[in-house]
C-alpha cells in the first residue's frame, strides 16, 4: 500500500502552487499580500470598516503586468479613490 502512494507521488510541485513555478507563486503570493496590507494604512480604516478618520475609500482592483528574472506575473493592485 505505502509502495503505491510513493509510485503515484508527482515528482514536480505543480499539483500544490498551480501548475507553475512555486518561487514564481510565492513572490506573487507575497507582492499581493503586501499591497493589501499597505491599502488599510493609507485610507486610516480596515476594508468595510466606517470611521471618522478614513481618508478615503476602496474601489475595485486594477490589474498590473510585472516582469522579473523568474518570469511575468500578474498582480490585482487595490485601487484608492
């Protein structure tokens, strides 16, 4: 039994980071979560959070085309009105 998970294991990642490079999903991985976290500290207000001091507001996402040494990834970019 253990013989044949071994046999059927893929020998690559792709199955786990989406059929590409796993350090190309990670660094995409990575650039979307640090535009996401930088959003909350411009606007002064979490996502969906009402307050007096917000500066401004969410309004949707703008896609943006990044090519670097491993390859071309796309990012959402939060867009701020």
């Amino acid at each position: 039994m253990a013989k044949a998970v071994i046999e059927n294991r893929p020998d690559d990642l792709s199955c786990v980071c989406g059929g590409g490079d796993p350090m190309l999903s990670m660094l995409e991985w990575f650039c979307e979560q640090m535009m996401e976290a930088e959003v909350p500290i411009k606007l002064n207000a979490d996502k969906s959070e009402r307050s007096d001091g917000r500066s401004s507001y969410r309004y949707g996402y703008c896609p943006i085309r990044l090519d670097i040494r491993l390859g071309t990834i796309y990012l959402m970019d939060p867009k701020v009105r």
